[in-house]
C-alpha cells in the first residue's frame, strides 16, 4: 500500500524563461510509492536515476524539434531594443543634430528656399520731418519746427539671384529688391503731397566747401546765386525716397572720380531698388555652425574699404540667419547692412514668446554710438575728432559719396541731449523708436526684426550763398522703419515643430522607450517567476512534503514514525530508499 502517484515533467527555469514546454518522455516517471513489499523498488529506482542522467538540455531540446515560443521571445527582444535605444537617446542630442544638419544652407533644402526667397512681408515705413517754419529758421532765428510725416509704406519684395555655392562651405549672390509703394497701409493715399525739407546736395555742398580757399568760395557764391537754388527744398515723398531731378548731382555725376560719383538724380533709397551691385559671400553652415550666415566677403573683400582698423571688421550676418546661441553661447550678435556702412553689435536682452516659439530679445549695444571717451573701440569710425564727439551720432559719409550724413536712431533716441534741444517736434519713445531682433536661439532664424535709424544732415555755417543764414546744426530729414513681422505658416510651422514641439515630444518618446522596455521585460521575468514557483508539481511536492513531516506511514499494518534529517525524511532501516527526488537533496 503507497501513496497515489504523481507525474513530474522535469523542466528548468531556463526553459521556462523561453516559453519551452515540459517534455513528456520516458524520462518522467511516476513517483514510486511507498511500498517496502514492492520488489521492483530498486529496479525504478534505477531506471530514475539513469533518466535524470540522460534528460536533454535546452540546445538538445531546440534541436529536437522543440520550439521557444515567438511570442515570448519577440517581447523579449523588443523590450531589450526598446531599453537600450531609449537610454542611447536619451543621453545624446540626435535630434538636435538632425535639425542642425537641415538648417545648413544647400540648394533644395527648407532653408534654402527660405533664404533665397523668403516670402515674408517685408514692410519698410518712411517717415519724414517737413520743416513748418523753414523762413522763421533762416531770419528769425527760430529752432526748426519738424512735423513728423508718416508712415509712407513700401512694400519689398526680395531674393537673391546669381547664386553660387563654393568648394569653402561658402555662398556667393547678390541681392534683388523691389520696393512697391503700399498706399492703403500709408498715412496718405496720394504721395504727391508736397514736403518742405533741407536742400541735401546744396547744403553739402556748401559744407564741405567751408575748407577751399576764399577766393574759390566767392567764386562758388556767385555761381550758385544765379542758379535759383534755395535751403529748403518742396518734394514730395516719392521724389525723396526715389530720386529727383537735381543739377548739382547731375554735375557732380558728371565731373567727379569715377569711384566718388554720386546718381544723376537725388533719391534716398535710389541704390536700394533693382539688383544692387554688392556681391555678398556667406557661410553655409558646412563647415561648422559657429560661422552659419556670416559674412565672407563682401565684394571679394574680407574687410570694409571705409574705415580703419577693426572697424571694417564684416563678420557678421547680413540678417537672414545667426550663429545659434545655443551653440555659441554669446550674448552678442552682429548685422551688417550696407546702407549703414558698418557692423551692428546687438546684445541679449531677455527670452520672450514668440507666436508660442521661444525667442531671445536682442536690442543695439549701449556702447554702439558711444562717443570715444566711454567706448574708444568707435574711435576707427572717426576721420577727425568732430565726428565722434556727441553720444548718438554715427558718421556715414565714406558710403554715401562723402556727404555730411549722420546716422542715429529715430528722434534722437539714445542720443545726446543737446542734440534734442536744437530742435522741435521730436519726442523719443523706447517702445517706437527701438531696434530689435528677436532670433531663436536653436536655428538663429530671427521671427521678428525692426531696424529703425534716422538719417540726419549735418551741416556747418558757410558764407557761401544762399546758405549763409543756415546755422550750423544736425538737421533731421527721415527715419525709416525697416523689418519682417509674421512668418510665412510654413515657416513658421517648421521653426515650431523644430523648436517647441521637439522639446516636449523628444523626451516623452526617449523615456517612453525605456519605461515601455523595461516594463516588458519585468512583465516576462514575472510571468516566468509565476510559472516555475506556482507549478502543479511543485504544489504536489510541496503537498507531499507536508504529509510527510511529522506523519507516520503504515507499513505491515504497523505505525512507523518517519526520521526527519534536514527537513527530508527517510523510513526506517526497514523502509527502502525510494524517493529520488528526496534522496538527491540529501546530504
């Protein structure tokens, strides 16, 4: 008499990790009974041991048309990738790379259409000071009384043409602009009204005369007194900004050296429309973003022919792309604009929100049109120590044909005081009279720009009529506004997906790989773990054991105790070894 028996199918954790089943064979046998009357308790005996001796290992059992199961390792296999290529992302910039890669300049590319053809509004407003008391100035001794006219919008419509990418990681062009007079965004619809403004060639004239001999000056008097002219001139704003007819500039036109002759006809803006004849070399960004979208060379020159020293200094953008300041890490940028003859320090101001895109708000140096005791780096753009004595004024005569030109920002913002009191009509304001870029700090694409300078005349008392009785002063004629608002939706979608949407999106997938991975393989350890502790067999063994602790077994009729030794339990001397499973755990 015996207990009932059991099957055990013999089966490792291994195998278990991999889905293989319990290989039912010859090898499992049932558990013998505890039967000591059973003659044949040797022989299975035996023939257990003998079969735990031959059963088959894992390799044998793939081999012997036993299968792992797909499923089991296709989650396993997943899970590693998925864990380890979310840990690899996560530790390295890859998409950063990957948009820094398609920023570059190359023909084909987003950017490039970008660039080449922007397709942005750009609006350039006009705004002009019409003299309302110009005879009051001349006899009377009265401040000049300026009424700001404006805006006069002009619509520019640009591109680059003759392009051509060099073997240095370099881009040669010119620039295309159209400018389309804008009537319904103007302060008037009919430009062809009638402004009263200085006399720009005939005051410079006068002005730079100041310097010839007495007798050549009386000469130059009495000439200029039979030819009509006057300090004040009546134009219209279109006559400014394109050009008219004048015949000191026609004569100038005619007899000056080929390199210092001015248009035949006065116009503000009159270089600034059709192809002009600079030719700008750029980066590309090929090799090394550190130098993406500056300048080159600018008409096959490393360096401005205006200044001296560092002054002509190009390295800077022309404005449609930046180094990006996450890479430089720089809080200065520079532009270049070839109507101001030199390069614009712009600094970091603070981050903003741009159309939900984060931007860094750039706004011009304080030292940039610092006079040269506070900042003597401005000391290369002065010929003499008259043109860099008051705070806010940069001379530009070197690229507008020597006239007294001077540059400031509008309303003399920024600007020396004094400069101020000589007029009337004007009231800076840092909210409409500012400069600014706002450039994103991972592309160096600027979302939104505003160049605003004013061109004033500078003009020095001569005894030469009929400016005798025009005082020396630094007289305002125009600012103007120059910019790009709203990017095109494509653009602008780009830059965002770029920019914002990466941000967020990157580290969800990143960590959303390693934690879905190493879900799935705890999933698959648990699951195994599950199925090899909570076995039937392993709950029939664990049964069995139980029975037998401190239990007796009938054996002839009689009660026997059985001998408990490290928790296994043997019969008597009288009571055969039967339990293989049991016996191998004994010491």
């Amino acid at each position: 008499m015996g207990l009932t028996p059991i099957k055990l199918p013999y089966q490792s954790a291994k195998n278990r990790l991999f889905g293989i089943q319990p290989r039912m064979s010859a090898s499992f046998h049932q558990i013998p009974t505890f039967n000591i009357n059973d003659p044949y308790s040797n022989e299975r005996q035996t023939n257990r041991r003998t079969a735990r001796r031959n059963a088959l290992p894992i390799n044998m059992l793939v081999s012997n048309q036993r299968k792992l199961s797909n499923s089991r390792l296709a989650v396993i296999i997943f899970g590693v990738i998925a864990l380890v290529a979310g840990l690899i992302l996560s530790s390295v910039p890859w998409v950063h790379y990957i948009i820094l890669k398609n920023l570059k300049i190359w023909n084909g590319t987003l950017s490039y259409h970008y660039w080449q053809k922007p397709g942005v509004i750009r609006l350039t407003k006009v705004f002009i000071f019409n003299v309302t008391n110009p005879d009051g100035f001349l006899y009377n001794g009265e401040k000049p009384k300026l009424q700001e006219i404006g805006p006069f919008v002009y619509r520019e419509d640009m591109e680059k043409v003759n392009i051509k990418f060099n073997n240095n990681g370099t881009v040669t062009y010119q620039h295309k602009k159209i400018l389309e007079f804008m009537p319904h965004l103007s302060v008037i619809k009919n430009d062809e009204i009638k402004l009263t403004v200085p006399n720009i060639p005939l005051l410079t004239l006068t002005t730079q005369a100041n310097s010839l001999p007495s007798i050549l000056k009386s000469s130059l008097s009495a000439i200029l007194r039979f030819s009509g002219l006057t300090p004040f001139k009546h134009v219209t704003p279109q006559q400014l900004v394109f050009g008219y007819d004048d015949p000191l500039t026609a004569l100038a036109n005619t007899y000056y050296p080929k390199g210092r002759r001015p248009p035949k006809k006065m116009g503000l803006f009159l270089m600034r429309n059709g192809t002009l004849d600079e030719v700008s070399t750029i980066y590309t960004g090929h090799n090394g973003m550190e130098n993406f979208g500056l300048l080159n060379r600018v008409n096959g020159m490393e360096e401005l022919p205006f200044w001296r020293g560092s002054c002509n200094s190009i390295k800077a953008s022309e404005g449609s792309f930046f180094p990006p300041r996450e890479l430089t890490k720089s809080d200065l940028v520079h532009v270049y604009d070839k109507d101001l003859c030199r390069v614009w320090a712009l600094r970091y101001r603070k981050e903003i929100i741009k159309d939900g895109v984060k931007a860094g708000y750039y706004t011009p140096d304080d030292n940039l049109l610092e006079t040269v005791d506070k900042n003597p780096e401005n000391s290369c753009f002065c010929e003499d120590n008259t043109n860099c004595t008051i705070k806010g004024l940069q001379y530009i005569g070197p690229c507008q044909f020597n006239a007294p030109v001077y540059l400031s920002f509008p309303h003399f913002y920024n600007a020396d005081p004094r400069l101020l009191d000589d007029v009337e009509g004007l009231s800076p304001d840092q909210e409409k009279h500012e400069t600014f870029f706002k450039i994103q700090p991972r592309l160096g694409v600027p979302l939104e720009a505003r160049v605003k300078v004013q061109l004033n005349l500078k003009v020095e008392q001569s005894s030469i009529y009929p400016t005798s009785n025009f005082r020396s002063i630094t007289f305002p004629i125009m600012w103007l506004e120059e910019g790009v608002g709203d990017l095109p939706d494509n653009i602008h979608r780009w830059i965002y997906l770029a920019t914002t949407f990466v941000d967020t999106a990157v580290p969800l997938f990143t960590y959303g790989l390693v934690l879905c991975g190493a879900l799935m393989l705890v999933a698959v350890f648990v699951k195994t773990y599950h199925q090899i502790v909570f076995t039937r067999e392993n709950i029939e063994r664990g049964r069995q054991t139980i029975l037998r602790r401190g239990s007796s077994i009938l054996v002839n009729g009689q009660h026997r105790l059985l001998i408990v030794r490290d928790s296994y339990h043997r019969i008597s001397h009288a009571v055969q070894e039967t339990d293989v499973d049991a016996q191998q755990l004994l010491p």
